[in-house]
C-alpha cells in the first residue's frame, strides 16, 4: 500500500497502471509467500529468491491467459508482471536512500530483479510478435489517414455552412 500511494504521488496516478501494479505483486508475494514462508518483509529477499519467480510467473502466465496464442508462444502478460516487480525493486531501493524515507526499513540491500535477468528467458518471440502488430496497426492508420481528414474537412465545412445560414 506505501508503495503504490508513493508511486501515485511520484510519478503517475492511472487507475489501470495501478491496478496491473498491484495484481503483479499479488503474483509475486503469493509466490514468495507459498515458497518461501519464513520471509516476511522486502529486506529479507535475496536475488535467488526474487530469480525464482521469473519462471513460476511464465508459468502462470500461460495458465490464466484469455485465449491461446496462434503461435503457441507466450504473450507479453509475464513480462508485464516482472517488469513490474523489478521497477518496483529499483523504485523502493532508490527511494529507500533518501533522508527520513519510511522505506528504509524495507528495501533490500542491492536490488534483487535486474534488467539482465529477463533477457533470454523467451520474451523475444513475444516482443517480436507485439512490434509486428503495432507495426501494422501503424500502417493502417496511415492508410485511413486521408480518408478521416477528408471526413473531418467535410463536417468542418457543414458546420461553417451552418453557421453561416444562422447568422443571415
């Protein structure tokens, strides 16, 4: 909760920003909470420990997913979810380090989910899959581009003829 209304104050108050925040550490602590019970608090966690996740929440990912890839590969859910826990690491480790912090009883000594622990772990094929689409949601946009400015002189004109038929 400390982390999520400092987040809000810090850097950005979107409700579903907050909300996949939130469901990704659900994911997180109930697993460090089923495999490792005798934790209780952020300053306890090792990197191994933070480490073991990212497979248990590939996994997971492929089981609570909507519908099935076409590919058979995995979608960006995972990713989403550990990217959450490793910005939540470096946030309260960074924020632990300042004066009268309230997090500096919780942070622990290093941070304990980098960046270079989710390279080859299989999200390329996702991302690869991911940029494709937007590419060609992209290249449809413009494709309809003329059409829309052409939709949208035509209203402007209608509404500038409207407007003129009042005013006589």
């Amino acid at each position: 909760m400390l982390y999520l209304e400092s987040y809000t104050s810090r850097i950005g108050d979107i409700y579903t920003t907050l909300r996949h925040k939130a469901g990704a550490m659900a994911h997180f602590w109930r697993f460090i909470d089923e495999h490792h019970p005798g934790v209780e608090s952020c300053a306890q966690l090792t990197p191994a420990q933070v480490r073991e996740f990212v497979p248990h929440a590939i996994e997971r990912a492929r089981l609570v997913r909507r519908r099935p890839v076409d590919d058979g590969g995995d979608r960006m859910t995972a990713h989403a979810w550990l990217t959450d826990v490793r910005c939540f690491f470096a946030d309260i480790c960074t924020w632990a380090a300042e004066p009268g912090s309230p997090f500096a009883g919780h942070a622990p000594a290093m941070v304990p989910l980098t960046r270079h622990d989710l390279v080859g772990v299989g999200f390329e094929q996702a991302r690869r899959r991911t940029a494709a689409r937007m590419t060609s949601v992209v290249v449809d946009l413009e494709r309809e581009m003329p059409n829309i400015r052409a939709f949208a002189q035509r209203r402007w004109h209608d509404a500038e003829q409207a407007l003129a038929e009042l005013a006589v």
